[in-house]
C-alpha cells in the first residue's frame, strides 16, 4: 500500500525503539461497543507477528497476527469512537487497528500521544515488510515463526527448555504417532548440552529435523543421485528436465538453487545440493502446485468485455449478514485489493441532503455515499489498472441523484471520461486493456426517444433490493414503550442465535441453513415476543401505533411447485397473490415498477447500462447489463442455457444473491459461469466453499479480476450439459499421484481440540467444471498419522473443457465423531504445472499434501488403454454414460428434491443434531482398507467398472470404483507406469475376478 511506503526506510535506531516499547507492552484502554472500555497490558510478541493482550478471557485467542492487519487509522476516527460522543479523549491517543477478513476494530487509547505514535509507526512498519516480502521470504518466515511458537506452546512451564514429557504431549498435539522408544532415541541424540534431559530451542530445532525427515523426498533424491546423499549440478538439471517438465534449465539456474536452498555449507562449496536442501527447494514456491508464471497477468486482454469473467462483489459494504450487521467503507478497500473488479452502492437518500449506502428496508448501518466513491477513488488501482465497474443500484430522489452525480464526477475526475475509447468497427464493448485506469458506472440510462434535453425521466426500478417480498421488509413502528434499541437488541440475539446454529454442519456441506427456515423461525420468535410484551397492543389492526414491524416473514401455504410466471389474468392480478416454487415465493402480476432519474446521473452510464430482461431490444446496440436473481437465473440456464451463451457473447450478465439470503450465504456460481456469465456476484464477507471457488477461479492471470473465457464461450455455442459437449476438441487427462501428506493439523473445529484422538487422513479431490466433468475421488484413510501420512494412489481424471475447471484437494479426517473437515485448496486446471509438487492448505502454515501430476491430451470417445484402463473400458462397454449424465444435470434440476442444495437456497434437508454431530463424511472409504498389492496388469477392475456411477447428495459424479496402481517398491519414480499393459481384456479380468475381495468400493 503507497501510505506505508515510507515506513520501509525508517531508521534502524527508531526501529530497534518503537519494538522495544512494544514488546515491553503498554497499558492501553479497549474501547467496547455498549462498554466504557476496559485497561489491558498490550504487547507484541518476540517474533514480531502477533499483537496480544492480558488479562482476557480469551487466553490464547486474544491476539491478532500482524499479516491480518489491513490498515492502522489515528485519532477517532472509527464507528466506536464516534459512538463514545462523551468520553473526554484526547484525538492524539487513539488510534485504530482494522484486521480480518470482516474489517474487525480494534480500538485502543493510550494515556500520552508519544505512546500512541510509537505504536502506530511500529505497526505500519510491520504491515510495510510484510507486503514487501517474495513468496520465498514469506514461506520461510512464517516456517520459522510456526517452529518457534509451537516450542513455545509445548513449553508449559515456560523455563524455555523441554523435557521428554512435554515432547510426547508434542507428538499427540501434531498427530504423531511414534513408539516412545523411538521418540526417546530422537530426544537423546538432538540433547547434545550439559543440561541432559531437557532441549533448548536450538537443540529442539535439530529434533524437529530429524522428526521431519521425508522418506518420500529422499527416495526422491536417490533415484536421481544414483544412490549418493545429494544431487549435482547436472543431476538436479537432469531432475527439473524430466520429473518437472521445466524448459531451459541451465547450470547457473541449479547453482542459484544450490545457493538459495542449501543449508550445509560444505555442500555448498561442493555445489551439490543434500537432503536439507533439495526439501527446502521441494517446499518452496518453486515447486507449489500453482504456476508461479500465473501470478502476473498472462492472458490476451484486448478482447471486448464481455469475453471475460469479472470478479464481482454483492452489497460491498456489508460485513456480515443482510438484515443487521454494520456497513463500512473499509470493505470496497478490501475486496478491491483482493482483485474484485465490480462492487456494488445501494444508494438511499440521507439526512441533510446526504445519500447514504446501507441495505434497504433492513437495520443495516448507513455510510455516506461521499465516503464511498472516496474509499474506491483510493484504492482502484493500487493492485492493478484495470477497469472497476460501479454498480449503482439508485432508491434517491432527483435532489440527492444529482449530488451522486456531483460526486462521482468531482472525485473519480477523469477516470469517469470514456470519450477516448476505440470500440472497433462493430461497436462491440471495449477491452480490459483499454479501460485501464477508468471507472465503469453501471446504472439505469434514460430512455433514448426522450431527447438529450429532457432532465429527468420514467426508468423501470428492477434491481436486488426489490426481490424481497413486502412482508418481509422491515418497517419499523414503535410504541411509547418501545425504543428502536430494543426492537434491535431482540431482533439480533435472535438472528444470532439462529445463525449459530446453522453453523452447526460440515464445512464442505452446502446444505446452509435455509434462508426460509430463519425468516420463519424469526417470525415465529418475534410474535412470541410481542405475546409477552406488556407494553405491546395486541390489535390485528395494520395501525401507526402497532408494536416493533409489520408483518415479518409471512408466508402462505401451498400444496404444489408451480413455476414463476407474470399472468395478467384477472383472478391473479393483485398485488397481494402469492406462488412457491420450491420453497421461494414469487410475486404474480406484479406491476412493473418505475422511478424517476435524472440526466446528470444517467449521463454517466456509457458501457454498462441496467436493464430488465423485458426490456431487452436487439437493436444492435452495445451495453446492456442484464441482471438477474439467481433463483431467475437459474431457471433460463436450465431451459436456454444456449440461447444464455450466445448472449453472453455480446453483452455483460450479473448474477446477484437471492434476498433470502439473509445469512449472507453464496449460490454456486459454477451454473452461471458455465453459461458464460461475466459478473457472478458473491458476498465477500463469507468465508466458506463457494468464495474459496470464486477466489481460485481468479488467482489465475495474476488476481487482476479479469479471467478470459475459453474460446468455444465467445464464439459459437454448445450445450453445457451435454454428455460430450466438444466432440470436435481434445480432452485433457489428469493422472494425480497423492503421494503424502505433511503436518496435517486436528479439525479446526474439533470438539475435543488438541487432546483429541490422533487424525486419520484421507484426500479427496473434486473436479469443478461443467457437468460432465464434475466428479470427486479419493484415496484410502491412513490410520492415526496427520504428521506424515503416505498414501501413494492414483487417481485419474478426464475433463472435456479444462479453461474453466478446478480442481480441489480435500483433506479429511475419518474420525465419526465431531468435524472432519481438515483443509481444503483450490486450483483451476490450467494453473496446475506437471512433477512433484506442494499443494499447501489454504489458511495453514504448514500443512500440505505431496502430488505428482502428469496431464495428457487425448482424442476421441476414450483414452489410450495404457494411461487409463478403467475408464476406457467403461466406456467401451458403453456402461453408464447416460444415467452419469442423468444424473449431473440434477445440479440443475428444477425439482428441488433433486436438485444441489448449492443451486437450490429453499430446500430444507431436515437433520437432527444428533445426525449433524455424528454425521461421517459421504465420500469416506472404509477405514482401514487395505492397499492391494497387484500388478499394474491385474488392476483392470471389469465388474464394478461397468457398474453404476453413483451421484452423490450435491449431485456431483462419485466414482464407485478406479484403477488403483500400485507403485513399485522404490517410491516415489514410477518407472514402469507406462510399461507395456499386453494383456488382453477377458485375461485381466479373469485375474482381476479373484481378487475383487481386496477392493473396497467407494
């Protein structure tokens, strides 16, 4: 960030001072919301990475990493200091610390300005090193920290050494699971002081060493090294050649890694590089699953806009939920840094001639609009130029849209001005690459028959927040007994309460609670309190004086699914007459809504201008953004998914959240993305499956937000759900090797924390993409070992449009009781690059999984017998390629019974807790399934590979079976993987007949 660029050259002296005061720790006061602050000891750890704070109740949660702080703000600056209107604060002691992905405050005063600028510039210069850091400096540091903090942790006694006990309490907590001779021979060896019986911290280093050993990587090294300990100059260029697939590897290139990565510095001299360091390099950036060159932008960025996916962003400024949570300016900062290129302004008029930007008809906090377009204006462009859209959605009289025009014209100045930019001979949309540095406003446009002089004009009013339906709108009405705090403070602890408990499910379970469930049960929770209110008239009559709100979540009760439809019969057309299609509810004969918009605002609107599906006119003209609701949207994937495409070649569509969505939960946007749509719009703010999806789906091409569609998208058409939707094109084969894992940590979420059970592991990865392609596989569990498991399985996959899937890697825990879920990363396909490689989990320091991954491309119906038997077989026989099909296009079912609950927001899986608590992974193996010890011409599996495909609950192909390879005893080279497979058919399955026992079916 370009305000902390001027921390980076501060003094060593002033440094060295401001870390010593920290460290030392200062009293502070911590300002509370409703509180009037409480006095805590702040200090920042020895490392440097964690501000901490005593006394708490917290223990070891109350902390805050430095690398989560997104901005350090002085004075008072913050929503908090603003509420604390009377207390006597000086300005020059308070400051503001914003961490985490929900723009968490924390706000602390000191009792001297000079403590309060120290603490500020020691923070800032933290914050400026860290964004200065390689991936290389960052992996190693936080390699060190992790090292460091976990001593320390194991440390009980705190006297800064550790005795056999504490080490065996290590082991548990790293789910190690060594005999305690073995753990004992180790101790001693590494216990080389005069103090015998307990390490230091350097003595506990060379431990961990030996403890961290990769058996894995040394075979590695010795099938390379011709059996010596390390690796030339040549061998190592020899390795990069054939096992990584690198291209112009020269020996200065082996030397620069020698010299980076290599700890002995006699084997530096030697210019060989030994075990320590061919692990170094193994873990680093250089071998990560993801392809470094796809950190930068790569892709062709002179192609109109509508050839792209733009990260998009729904209701920006909220931080938590759509009904209560607080809106903040912070947030366009932090999804615009993350790589979002469209956010979105819902803009209502505000007191004193102010527009603010909140959640309409909810008790969401209002920001000024002013503060808004100023927060974007700062930080568009600091990651990267190109183009921001600004999507408007405009509820402001004539009076306060002419100040948003004032606005975004005094503040954005010439990033607004689009007169230079060449839309070619056709007048398509103009590129990426064109728009560099300018701001899009996406709005409504006044119609063109009014003329260039009329000032003001009718638009149709269609946008998100008028989904929601009018009895499910807040509005407010109080009685003299009655404040809004209360009506707030009840509404949110039930709200809470009910979000809490839709916590209570698997992290990778896309069944969230449904969003019609909390609109009952608040009802239901809301009218029990108005019951036993004293202070509450209990009137059925619709009158000013009645109690907190109008009618909250009412719905009425049919018996059947009926499709949305606008009827204009006389029996239906009321504004009142409800439908249900799976749980939603529809407005039917709904009048089409206007407002009134002025020129000024409507001039500003080049490139992406608002429409409503019916107002639609092929005249040729260039764009039109169509925006719909994804429960709209998913209707016309299903019924016009072509049609969609084609679209979509043209102009720009925005999918946006239901409004029942009042959990800030995501729809999957893989349906829309696989349609071609450009501005799938997700809540930022919730962290989960679907925005780890959107995340990987825009890492590639350098995070920049723009990612090109594939070709066969832009020109053309073909059908999504196709079973073979490009005959025409090659197919890529993916044949993954999950080979170990490393320093696997206990469920996040475990019941039983660090003193739960050793973790038995087990990987799973997910194809993402189009239907037919979706698929999930995984390898067998590893009894008690989240330290270094080995897996050593081959998994295969076939994916007809590899451009727009990903592939993601699962870790699991089979343990039945508590959660399961370990870690989770996610790829798209072609960011992956072929060898051995690390797929770190994201969000974990150290944990990762060791793959070797080779793609081929392969023509036809059916791959080369050699690379993959069991899929050609299947499809030779013609198996189950129709009800495979079948049943991928239940994600897009309209029957919610069998439709993914990812797509599906209103259907309601009704569970007990006790089911949700107890519940194992669908996708588990058998615990404990023993690895078969045929050859590579026994593993033609005839019987279950002809069986058929299951589909499971997300309506996601489950592999009932695969070809599992074994690999020769001298893992992990597999040299005789494409060794001749000369027998036939009916031979290998006689073999494999008897041997059908060993196999467990997934």
């Amino acid at each position: 960030m370009a305000d902390l660029e001027v921390y980076k050259n501060l003094s060593p002296e002033k440094v060295e001072r401001c870390m010593s005061v920290m460290q030392s720790g200062t009293q502070m006061i911590k300002l509370k919301r409703g509180s009037k602050g409480l006095v805590r000891l702040f200090y920042l750890d020895e490392h440097r990475t964690r501000l901490r704070w005593r006394p708490s109740r917290k223990s070891e949660k109350a902390k805050i990493l430095i690398d989560s702080i997104y901005k350090v703000t002085e004075g008072r600056q913050s929503e908090i200091f603003h509420r604390q209107a009377e207390g006597n604060f000086d300005p020059s002691c308070c400051f503001t610390i914003y961490h985490g992905n929900h723009m968490e405050s924390l706000d602390l005063i000191t009792s001297n300005p000079e403590e309060a600028r120290t603490w500020i510039t020691g923070l800032k210069y933290l914050m400026a090193g860290i964004s200065d850091e390689d991936s290389l400096a960052k992996r190693q540091r936080t390699h060190d920290q992790w090292v460091k903090q976990t001593f320390e942790e194991a440390d009980k006694n705190g006297d800064g050494l550790l005795n056999i006990e504490e080490i065996h309490q290590l082991m548990h907590k790293l789910n190690v699971n060594l005999p305690r001779r073995k753990v004992r021979q180790m101790f001693q060896e590494a216990d080389t002081d005069e103090n015998q019986g307990t390490l230091t911290f350097e003595e506990f280093c060379v431990f961990y060493k030996m403890m961290s050993l990769r058996r894995d990587l040394y075979l590695l090294l010795l099938s390379y090294s011709d059996k010596k300990d390390h690796l030339t100059v040549e061998e190592l260029a020899q390795f990069l050649k054939v096992e990584q697939k690198m291209n112009n590897v020269t020996t200065d290139y082996c030397l620069d890694i020698i010299k980076k990565f290599e700890v002995s510095e006699e084997n530096k001299v030697k210019n060989v590089l030994g075990i320590e360091g061919f692990t170094n390099f193994m873990r680093s950036p250089a071998c990560d699953i993801f392809n470094p060159l796809h950190h930068e932008v790569y892709q062709d960025m002179d192609q109109p806009l509508c050839n792209y996916y733009i990260a998009s962003s729904h209701n920006t400024y909220l931080t938590g939920d759509q009904l209560l949570s607080q809106s903040k300016v912070d947030m366009y900062a932090r999804v615009l840094q993350e790589g979002c290129r469209c956010v979105e302004v819902d803009c209502w008029d505000g007191p004193d001639g102010e527009p603010v930007v909140h959640h309409g008809y909810t008790l969401t906090s209002k920001i000024l609009f002013r503060d808004v377009v100023e927060t974007i204006n700062k930080h568009a462009f600091v990651k990267n130029e190109f183009p921001v859209i600004l999507s408007i959605e405009n509820h402001c009289s004539l009076q306060q849209q002419r100040k948003i025009a004032q606005y975004l014209k005094g503040i954005f100045r010439d990033k607004l001005d689009l007169s230079s930019i060449d839309t070619g001979e056709c007048k398509q949309l103009p590129s990426p690459q064109s728009l560099k540095g300018k701001i899009l406003v996406k709005g409504k446009k006044l119609p063109y028959h009014l003329g260039d002089d009329a000032e003001e004009g009718e638009v149709s009013d269609e946008d998100s927040a008028d989904e929601i339906e009018d009895e499910c709108k807040f509005k407010l009405h109080y009685n003299n007994g009655t404040t809004e705090h209360q009506v707030e403070s009840f509404i949110k602890k039930k709200l809470e309460s009910l979000l809490k408990e839709s916590q209570i499910r698997d992290k990778e379970d896309p069944d969230s609670f449904t969003v019609r469930a909390l609109l009952k049960a608040t009802h239901e929770g809301l009218n029990a309190h108005l019951k036993q209110s004293p202070d509450v008239k209990e009137s059925g009559k619709k009158s000013h004086g009645r109690s907190l709100m109008t009618n909250f979540g009412k719905h009425k009760k049919t018996t059947k699914s009926r499709s949305k439809s606008y009827s204009t019969d006389d029996e239906e057309d009321t504004q009142q007459n409800t439908v249900k299609e799976g749980g939603q509810l529809y407005r039917l004969g709904r009048r089409r809504k206007t407002m009134k918009l002025c020129r000024e605002l409507s001039d500003l609107v080049v490139y992406t201008n608002s429409v409503a599906a019916q107002d639609i006119v092929d005249d040729g003209t260039t764009g039109n953004v169509l925006s719909f609701s994804e429960t709209r949207a998913h209707q016309v994937v299903q019924q016009k998914s072509e049609q969609f495409m084609i679209y979509n070649q043209k102009q720009l569509t925005r999918i946006y959240p239901s409004a029942y969505r009042i959990d800030s939960s995501n729809f999957n946007p893989l349906p829309y993305w696989n349609a071609g749509c450009q501005l799938v719009a997700l809540n930022y703010q919730s962290e989960g499956r679907m925005m780890q999806l959107n995340r990987a789906k825009f890492k590639t091409n350098g995070n920049c937000g723009y990612v090109l569609k594939p070709q066969q998208m832009c020109k053309g058409t073909f059908n999504p759900f196709s079973g073979d939707p490009l005959p025409a094109n090659p197919k890529k084969q993916l044949i993954l090797k999950v080979i170990s894992g490393q320093q696997l940590p206990k469920p996040p979420d475990s019941m039983f924390g660090d003193r739960g059970e050793i973790i038995d592991p087990f990987v799973e990865v997910e194809i993402i993409g189009l239907p037919v392609d979706c698929c999930k596989d995984q390898t067998r569990v590893v009894d008690d070992n989240g330290f270094n498991p080995v897996w050593e399985e081959t998994l295969t996959f076939t994916v007809h449009m590899p451009e727009i899937a990903l592939v993601r890697f699962l870790v699991w825990d089979h343990d039945p009781i508590g959660r399961d879920f370990v870690g989770q990363r996610t790829v798209t396909f072609s960011s992956l690059v072929p060898g051995y490689r690390h797929v770190y989990l994201e969000g974990l320091t150290e944990a990762s999984i060791f793959v070797h991954i080779t793609i081929n491309e392969i023509y036809g119906k059916w791959s080369p017998l050699i690379l993959n038997p069991s899929y050609t077989i299947l499809h030779f026989l013609g198996a189950t390629k129709n009800r495979q099909l079948q049943g991928l296009k239940g994600l897009f079912n309209k029957n919610p019974r069998h439709s993914s609950a990812e797509n599906n927001s209103h259907y309601v899986r009704k569970r007990s807790i006790g089911d949700r608590i107890l519940r194992r992974t669908a996708s588990a193996p058998a615990k404990g399934r023993k690895k078969s010890k045929m050859g590579f011409q026994e593993m033609v599996e005839i019987k279950d590979s002809v069986s058929e495909a299951t589909r499971d609950q997300d309506g996601v192909l489950r592999r009932t079976t695969r070809s599992l390879q074994a690999r020769p005893v001298s893992m992990p080279v597999d040299r005789n993987l494409l060794g001749a497979l000369s027998l036939p058919v009916s031979e290998t399955a006689k073999d494999t007949e008897g041997k059908e026992n060993s196999l467990v079916q997934i």
